[in-house]
C-alpha cells in the first residue's frame, strides 16, 4: 500500500493512503494530524485517481512544497518525493516501489561473512574535489541549528551506553538512517594498525539492494588527507566519478562522506552514505548535519576504544599483582634466627615485578646458603628468569654441598635452555655459623663489601670474578674462603642501589655507598634500613630506574 512517513524527530512515521481522501492539517480531526504552528488547520490533501496519488493544497498559508518547490493545484506524486509542511517533512512511498524501513539490514565486517567492499581505483579521474566542507572550523551549528542539535541529540541517544567497538559502529549507521531517511547504503571504515582503511559496519536500506559497497579512492583520499567532507548532489554525473565503476554500476545518485577525526584532530575513519534515489539527493545542509554526525561518532568511538584499552589494562594490573605476589612468594619470609649472627634483606621492584634475587636457606650443621642474583633487564622477562634461576638453586643445594660445583651445576642447567641477552650475575656464600667462614662464589656481580670493626671496608679481588650465570657452560668458577671475625658485616647489593638516580641524574654512586657503609651501623639490620633511606633521600620522589635489592649479614660483637 501506498503511505506517507512523516519524517519528525530522527522517527519515520507512516499513514497509509487508501482510496479515501486523505486530509493533513493541524486540526485534530485530520487525516494526518501536524502539530505544528507553521502549519494550517486544513493545510492540504491527498487523494487517488486510477494507480496514481495527488497532492493539493488547500489554501494554505506557508504553501505546500514538493522537492523543494512550492505547488499550485493539483500535483502528481512520483515515489520518494519529498513534501514539505512548513518545517514538518515528509516523503511519499509508492507501493509500486515499497521500500520500508522494515527492510533495513545492517552488517557488521566479519572475518567469514563480511560484505563485499571495493576502493575503486579511479587513476584516471582528473577532477577536483567540489562540494566540500572544512572540519577545522567551529561553525557546525550556525545554520538550521535546530535541525542539526536535533541529530546529534539523535546519535548521543542512540549510542549512550554503548561501550563496546563492535556494537557502536552499527548503531551510528542505524542513528544515520533514521536522521537521513533517503539513505540507501551506508558504510564505516576505520584504520587499522597498518593504516589502511578497512570496512568495520556496512548497512543497506532494501532487501534487494546489490550487497557490495564501492568508494571511490578520489573522494576517500580527499576526505581522509585534506580532513574534508564531500558532497556530490548527483553522482552519476559528478566529474570526479568520471572513472568510478562504483558509481554508474550501483547507479548511486547522491552520496556523502565525512572524517572520523580523533581528539588531536587526526582521522581514525571515515563514514559514507549514498542513495540511487534521484529525487531524494542529499543537499549541503544535509552535509553539515553529516559533519556534526561524524564528529559525534568519532568521540563515541574513540571514548569506547579508550574504555576498551582501560578494561584491557585493568586486566593486565591485575594479573601483574598476582605474578607480584607469585614473586614475592619465591622470596624468603624470613631470615634465619642463628646464634651470634644477624641477617637482613630488602627487595624493591622497579615495576611490578622484577629480576633481582635473594634466597637465604638453611642447611645442616649450621650451615646457611645465601644466594643473591641479579637478571639482567627488568620487568616481566627478567621475573620468568628469575624465577627459574630460584628453582634452580633450590633444586640443587641441598644435593650438592661443595659451592664450586654448586654454582656450576646451576650455570650450565641456566645455559642449556638460555635466553639471549639474558644472564645473571650471582653471588652463592655457604656461611658456617659454627666455625665462623664463609665460602663465596662471585658469577660476575659487584664484589660484596666486609666492614670491619674498624670501619675499614674489604672487597674480594677481582680476578675470583667469574662470567655470569647463563653466558658460557661449563665455566670453572672459583671460590674465595674467609673468616669472619666478630663486628665484621657483610654487605651485598646489586646496581639498582650504586646506580640510583635523583632527578638531575647524578647516580648515588659507589662512594657514597662505601661511605654509608664504613660509617654506620655494625648491627647488619640498622646497617641495612640506613643504606635503603639513604638511596630514597639521593633518589628525591624520582622514580626507581631499576630493581633495589640488599642483602647484609654479620657476626655480632
């Protein structure tokens, strides 16, 4: 059946015609009742003679126009011809045609079913681009700003609360459709990570409507470089098109297509409309409202993938705190209580997690293994090395008791499965609490610093030194023995504690360190506490640049 749709408010509205005459005024006994003060109690009428419909005026005061003109007398409708009211707008649908917003269809790019979509390669098109409108300007709602507030109210409603990509994109085609009635195929295309364009939601208004969507480059480029939007009132014979197959095979009679920009004013995307409606072109001000659309759409868009990146990004912190906790769960939770001597650690990440490491494990008779390493990088990658580098130590010291071998069983077990560019440097030291020695093993980390009584410090010579852990198998390491004397305390650190940084980058450096250490405490604890707040007054609030790990131990006096 034949109807018209009162198109009010972003809604399409329809009052079928039958043979009886139909009346349309603002008076509520009318046929089709507008309420509006533009438009007259008894403004015009409609009725049909044979298969065909006319429209009359009935004296009205504001006229009766028809595609933009006024009529006088009787007028024939043809489909799709668009009336005016006053402001009110409507569109006559014949039932020869019948298309229906019933017949709409959305599709959203999917990998297996995605329409099919074509830039066309126009190289030939000498044209300029005519018809354009500027999106650096502020000016969006100088003219018809009540039409244009209108739409953009449209699409906030439509989109409020969405906050997924995938389901944003069709309801900014669904918004389009209804603020452009006369919109055959619409299409969104956004950048991917290449920085091509590729179609994410493409919508057609008919069922039987050919599926494809075809852009033509010439515009694309134009719209995406110069940040344009570009209207052609009548495509098929618009210049620019002159080498499009995309035009003249689809019959496109009028299209659209405006930026997508970003917030630092950057396209991200582009949306295009068309219409094979030679009637209902879209107009320049219908260009403007599109703008206004686009740029809506664009803060939807970029507000959803921001929201999307801030989920993803509560998901990632909330899995670095559990591997935090699965870290720190390798160290010690506490020291060994051993008469005469004392012991202390202390372990501060640069990121969540990190790559230093420190194991205090008792052994008999004694005995206590003191491992402390540190996994060259930081982060995530240096943590799975350490972590392996504690399996490994703990595997292996309760079965071999010479530090030697020890350390070079562990070396070659990190060089078998070893991960370039990530070695270790290591200290192994057998402390014997009954004798009072200690055994040290040295793969390539700063020596340890011995305070004496005194206040004198002792570092191991530099020849014991041997490669790190995981950069050459079977490597014959050495070990140093030495007595350790009442008052005399041990201090290991690794370079996120020398190397700390104040925010004029001046390191803490290793002088500092052998002062602090010469001149505090001989109890091992007190010791250590006052190295640690010593590198926070030189760091000042800057930021760790690397992980903070000491370990310090001694005899008492």
């Amino acid at each position: 059946m034949s109807q018209l749709v009162l198109l009010q408010d972003g809604q399409a509205t329809p009052y079928p015609l039958g043979a009886a005459e139909a009346t349309i005024g603002r008076l509520s006994d009318c046929t089709i009742q507008l309420p509006s003060n533009m438009v007259s109690r008894k403004h015009a009428k409609v009725y049909q003679q044979g298969s065909d419909y006319y429209l009359e005026d009935l004296g009205s005061g504001n006229g009766t126009f028809v595609n933009g003109t006024k009529i006088d007398g009787a007028y024939k409708l043809q489909h799709n011809d668009r009336i005016k009211f006053g402001p009110v707008l409507l569109r006559f649908e014949s039932d020869a045609v019948g298309a229906t917003a019933s017949n709409l269809k959305t599709f959203v790019s999917d990998a297996g079913t995605a329409p099919q979509f074509e830039i066309s390669d126009d190289k030939d098109d000498p044209s300029t681009i005519m018809g354009a409108i500027d999106t650096s300007g502020f000016n969006v709602l100088e003219s018809r700003p009540q039409e244009k507030l209108k739409a953009i109210l449209e699409i906030s409603r439509a989109l409020a609360g969405t906050l997924e990509v995938e389901k944003l994109l069709p309801k900014i085609l669904d918004a389009l459709f209804k603020v452009f009635p006369g919109a055959d195929r619409g299409c969104i295309l956004l950048k991917n990570d290449k920085g091509d364009m590729v179609p994410q939601a493409m919508k057609h208004r008919r069922s039987d409507t050919d599926e494809s969507v075809k852009i033509s480059r010439t515009i694309l480029n134009a719209v995406l470089e110069q940040k344009q939007a570009i209207l052609s009132a009548d495509a098929a014979s618009d210049s620019r098109f002159d080498a499009s197959e995309s035009i003249s095979a689809l019959t496109i009679r009028s299209m659209m297509c405006a930026p997508m920009l970003n917030l630092q004013g950057e396209p991200v995307g582009a949306i295009n409309i068309d219409t094979q409606n030679p009637v209902m072109q879209f107009r320049s001000d219908d260009l403007e409202i599109m703008l206004a659309i686009a740029g809506q759409a664009a803060l939807a868009y970029e507000g959803a993938k921001l929201l999307q990146s801030f989920v993803e990004k509560q998901k990632q912190d909330s899995e670095m705190n559990i591997a935090a906790n699965v870290q720190q769960a390798l160290l010690p939770d506490r020291m060994p209580e051993c008469t005469g001597y004392e012991f202390f650690a202390s372990y501060e990440a640069a990121q969540a997690v990190g790559g230093d490491y420190y194991d205090v494990i008792p052994l008999t008779d004694g005995r206590v293994c003191l491992a402390f390493g540190d996994v060259a990088g930081k982060g995530v990658p240096a943590s799975l090395v350490m972590s392996r580098m504690s399996s490994a130590v703990r595997t292996l010291v309760e079965h071999v008791p010479d530090p030697v071998e020890l350390v070079g069983k562990i070396n070659d077990h990190m060089c078998a499965k070893a991960v370039e560019g990530r070695f270790v440097t290591f200290v192994l030291t057998i402390l014997d609490t009954v004798n009072h020695r200690m055994q040290v093993v040295n793969a390539g980390h700063m020596s340890p610093m011995i305070r004496k009584p005194d206040g004198s410090i002792e570092e191991l010579d530099e020849e014991t030194i041997g490669v790190p852990i995981g950069v050459m198998e079977g490597f014959p390491f050495e070990v140093v023995e030495r007595e350790i004397h009442p008052g005399e305390t041990i201090v290991i650190y690794t370079d996120g504690v020398s190397e700390a940084m104040n925010p004029q980058s001046d390191l803490y450096g290793m002088d500092r360190l052998r002062e602090i250490v010469s001149n505090g405490s001989r109890n091992p604890e007190e010791l250590g506490v006052a190295i640690r707040e010593d590198v926070r007054r030189h760091a000042s609030g800057r930021p760790q640049n690397d992980d903070i790990t000491l370990m310090v131990f001694g005899r008492l006096s």
